[in-house]
C-alpha cells in the first residue's frame, strides 16, 4: 500500500444514493474538473480542481488524465470463479447445462495448482474490467477457497467468498456431508474472515443440492458467526423453482425453504430473483436481504427478465452480478448494457445514473459496504477506476456527439467493455494499466 499523498485529475463521477430513492439530480456528484487525493489507501479529498489545489497547500504529486473519467471501483455482487475456464459453454439452460458444463470443469479444483491458476486470471480479469470487489462462489473443494483468499490477500483485494456446500443431486466428486460441510466452512471462516480485506459467506449452492440437513447446518453457522454472509442462488429458472417445491413440499415458496433455516438477513445475497411472488419480496424487504441482478447470465441461459421495479418497489436492495461463467463477460460495463435491454424488454426504462449507481453503491449497499466502498466519499477506501471515453474510434466519435453528462454515461455503457478500463485502483495503489497491457501484447 502507497502511503504518500497521491492526486489524480480528470472528470469525477461517482454515486451518492439511489436515484429511485432521491431522483436523478441528487443521486451522483460530477466534477467537470476534478482531483481525487489519495493517501494511506483511503480518500482524502475529492473535489473541483481549484477548490482541491487550494485546500492542499503542500506538494502533490499529480497525475492527469485526458479523456478519462474517474469513477468508483465496479462491485460485482455474484459471479463463480471455478467457471473462469467454461464461459461462453453453449447451446443449454439452467440444470442441464449444470451438469454438462459447470460439474465437470468444478472436479478440477480438488487440485490446488489448477484452482491457483485459475485465481490468478480471474483476479487479473476483475482488474482489467476495472471491478475491485466481488462476491465469489468457490467449489467444493476447501483447498479452492484457501487458494482463492491466498491470491487475493497478496493483492490487497476486498474480496468476499466461500466453499460450496452440496450434498445431494451432484455428482459423488463434488459432494460433501453436512458434517463435512460445517467443518470445512468453519475452519475458513475462523482463517479468513476479517483477515487483510478479506470476508467469508456461507455458501450453499442452491436448495436443490442441499439436504434438510445441510441447511440446518447453515443456518448454525450463521448464527455462530453473525457477521459472515449467506450467499446463493434463488429463483433463476422455472425448472428449477418446481423442482424445489418437489423437493420440499411443505416449504411454502423457494425462497420460504432459506427462510425456514434461518438464511434470510442483512448479509445475505441471493443470485437472480427473477420469478419472486410479492410475499417473497416482502420478507426479502423484512430482513434486509439483497439480490443480485444478473442479466447478461439470465439472458445466456435463457432464465428470464428480472423485474427491477418491483424491487424498487418493495425497497429491495439489490447489486450488479456478471455470474460468469454463465455470463459471458467479466465486464460491469457490457452487464449495464444488458441491465438496460433486459428493462427495455419489459417496457421500463433504467436510467445511466441507476445503472451506475448498481455497478457500484448498490452493490456496496447489497454487501452491507457502503460505509467502506462503493463511492468515492472521504473516508473510504480507495478502490477506483479510470475510464477511457475515447477507448475506441466509435466511441472518441460517439462523444463528440454527446451534449450531457447522462448521454456520455450512457454511451460508455452501451459502447465500453474491458477497452474502456484505462486503469484500476486498488486501496490506492494501481493494479492494472492498459498501457502496460498493450505493453506486454507487443513484447509477447
């Protein structure tokens, strides 16, 4: 970590509230001009140019930037590491793809050298595509989990993750026991949580592969360690939500089964959400659990639209996912893109402001964060991102054309992908250039 006072100027975005919440006008903060100071890893000043130089009377020393927008680190709420190597697995939905695609790639994990290898790129993505925190399914395996904290630990990330519990409808490779289950998660937490920037979350794979027993044990854990989180998945397919009511038969909804062990709270982030009853919303709403919207993976799978007004509507909190490897891009940029085609198939519209704000301090807010990251505040932690307007010749043109703050955010969703990333912050020190990207392209 950087501990001398560094200053960064360019264009300054970032999100104060939610726009559903207070409207467009007070939900952000731009300066046209701007400088973010930095210093010991944390903000401590952000303002117009002039007013910042002013208030820091000794030295800075000041990168600019040209072009660029400078923005809170991206948040993605869901996403599976161990799917690193099957995105873009074609031609099937939900369960069938599960089992063709995900297991198999999952088994292996139970080599440590393989699932290190895959941390590494997966870690190297979040960067390139400018995200800085992110909630992460592992496997099964415990040794992936240590290999995963191991990685991020060394660079200094705020990464949440955790072992996967399945103990039924998986093949024999990739299960464990309620036992076995409540060990491993245990032993991590009791290594992991809290350690460096590093959080733990209980994390069933989906009610599914989890026996009555099993979710107990979640439920145990949850209340032994109150401040670890939940996170799983909830109502993605159709398929899937029948066949969870065949499982448990007395549970009254999907939802209603997590509801039973104890799994609903303020930590707890449950993946998609798209097919919920307005009684599953309300108790969401009661215990102050988050969703995570996922639409480039709702649309790759073919699972559904996710219905953001009614979440709005029931005061939800609810982050951005990418769910790769059902996703099909690490980007949080191209995910705002589908965000908004998936509210156009709806007939709704979802405003740039919104989408930034879900990118970034929606998904802090869905994380029980937003006192950490999420913006760029005085005070938090400096985990942001420098954004490239004119990454591409269709984009430098595009701008030129652009005559508000809202039509170039909108642009840079619908146009920018990893390109966009110019450079990605972590607790003041950078992680990524694409300079040096481009670099090492050309030496290769």
């Amino acid at each position: 970590m950087s501990t001398q006072r560094q200053a960064y100027r360019a264009s300054i975005l970032h999100s104060l509230a939610d726009p559903a919440v207070v409207g467009q006008e007070d939900s952000y903060q731009y300066f046209e001009d701007g400088i973010l100071v930095v210093e010991n890893g944390h903000i401590v000043d952000i303002g117009e140019a002039e007013a910042v130089l002013a208030r820091q009377k000794d030295n800075l020393e000041i990168t600019a930037f040209q072009d660029k927008l400078i923005t809170a680190g991206f948040i993605d709420t869901h996403i599976h590491y161990p799917q690193t190597g099957m995105i873009a697995s074609y031609g099937e939905q939900l369960l069938d793809w599960l089992e063709n695609y995900t297991f198999p790639e999952e088994e292996r994990f139970k080599n440590p050298m393989y699932a290190l290898k895959v941390a590494r790129l997966f870690f190297d993505e979040l960067a390139r595509n400018g995200t800085t925190t992110a909630l992460v399914f592992g496997t099964v395996h415990k040794s992936s989990v240590d290999v995963f904290f191991e990685e991020a630990e060394k660079r200094n990330l705020r990464m949440i993750a955790g072992k996967v519990l399945m103990d039924r409808n998986a093949p024999d490779y990739l299960t464990d026991t309620p036992e076995s289950g409540y060990a491993d998660s245990k032993a991590l937490i009791d290594k992991w949580h809290k350690r460096s920037r590093l959080l733990y979350a209980v994390t069933p794979r989906f009610a599914p592969t989890s026996t009555d027993e099993q979710l107990a044990m979640v439920g145990k854990l949850l209340k032994e360690y109150p401040d670890v989180y939940l996170h799983t998945h909830l109502s993605e397919n159709k398929k899937e939500i029948e066949w969870v009511l065949e499982l448990f038969p007395e549970r009254e909804s999907y939802l209603d089964v997590y509801d039973h062990y104890g799994l609903l709270h303020e930590r707890a982030v449950f993946a998609h959400g798209i097919h919920l009853s307005d009684c599953e919303c309300q108790r969401l709403a009661e215990t102050d659990s988050a969703i995570a919207f996922c639409p480039t993976s709702n649309l790759f799978l073919g699972s559904g639209l996710f219905n953001l007004p009614k979440m709005e509507a029931f005061k939800i909190k609810v982050g951005m996912g990418t769910d790769v490897g059902a996703g099909t891009s690490f980007s949080l940029l191209q995910t705002m893109s589908e965000a908004y085609k998936i509210m156009q198939l709806q007939q709704k519209k979802l405003h740039p402001f919104k989408s930034l704000y879900l990118a970034t301090l929606g998904g802090a807010h869905a994380l029980h964060l937003d006192d950490k990251i999420g913006n760029l505040e005085v005070g938090k932690e400096a985990d942001f991102v420098v954004l490239d307007l004119h990454a591409t010749q269709l984009m430098r043109f595009r701008m030129q054309q652009a005559r508000t703050l809202e039509e170039k955010l909108f642009v840079l969703m619908s146009l920018g992908s990893d390109q966009a990333v110019h450079q990605t912050y972590i607790y003041g020190d950078l992680a990524y250039s694409a300079n040096a990207d481009q670099s090492r392209k050309i030496a290769s």
